[in-house]
C-alpha cells in the first residue's frame, strides 16, 4: 500500500526550491535530515486519505472510483485499526468497511455487504506486512530522500 505520496511530493517540491537566503536558515536538506531524526520517536499515528481514481475498462469505457480512508496506527507493537469507505458506478452505492491488525490477533476485515469478519490467512499477513513495512513507518517514507 502506497501511502504519503503527497508528503514525497511536497518533499521533492521543497528540494527543488533549494536557495539559502540567509546564513541563519535551514536548507531543505537540514530539514529533511531533522525529520527524519524526530520520525524516530514516533509511534503512534493518524492518517486520513482521500483518492479519486479513473479506471479504464476498455478503451472507451471508464468507471470512477472514489476512496477514503482513515486509519490509526501504533508503531510498537505493530496494531492498527482503519475505515474505509469506497463509490463507484459499479456499486451503484457507497460501501464501508473497516479493518483491524495486531500482531498478537492477526488481521480481520469486515465484509462490507454481510458485517461479518473474517480473518487473513497468516502467510498472506506476512507477505502484505513485508511488501508496505516501508510505508508503515513514517521515517521510512524520508529516508529514500
């Protein structure tokens, strides 16, 4: 999951305004550095997100897809708890859903259309930690800076 895309682009937009007027202020450099420092102390956090999405069917047709999506995480152990809420023309209606991690539980996901919870297959869990650990953690969204 690709999370804090604007935050990198907002990153490489500051990079690219990279003048130091003065002998007293911070380059961008400075700043990112610092973030990434104070990012390890973090270990809880919020986010919320909003998408809109256009997906081709084929090459004439295209169906909207709007997405939002909050979720509260903790770092140590790693537990998160995220809603989410998805329209599209194929639904013909908004659907929520929310999902629960922790690494004691496992990951459980509310069926959207019965309410009932299912839980994910422990392997698939650790495949989908693996591939977003970078994401999870804010530092880890710097660093590549």
């Amino acid at each position: 999951m690709k999370l804090p895309w604007l935050f990198i682009v907002t990153i490489f937009i500051l990079l690219g305004c990279n003048e130091n007027t003065s002998d007293d202020e911070f380059t961008i450099e400075d700043i990112v550095n610092k973030s990434i420092e104070v990012m390890e102390a973090v270990d809880s956090y919020t986010f919320e997100m909003d998408s809109q999405q256009i997906m081709n069917l084929t090459d004439t047709e295209h169906v909207n897809l709007y997405s939002q999506l909050k979720m509260d995480l903790v770092t140590v152990p790693l537990t998160f708890y995220q809603q989410t809420s998805i329209n599209s023309e194929l639904l013909g209606e908004t659907v929520y859903y929310q999902t629960y991690y922790s690494e004691e539980e496992g990951l459980f996901m509310e069926d959207p259309f019965s309410n009932d919870w299912a839980k994910y297959p422990e392997v698939l869990v650790t495949e989908i930690l693996n591939d977003s650990e970078e994401h999870i953690h804010p530092k880890g969204q710097l660093v590549p800076l």
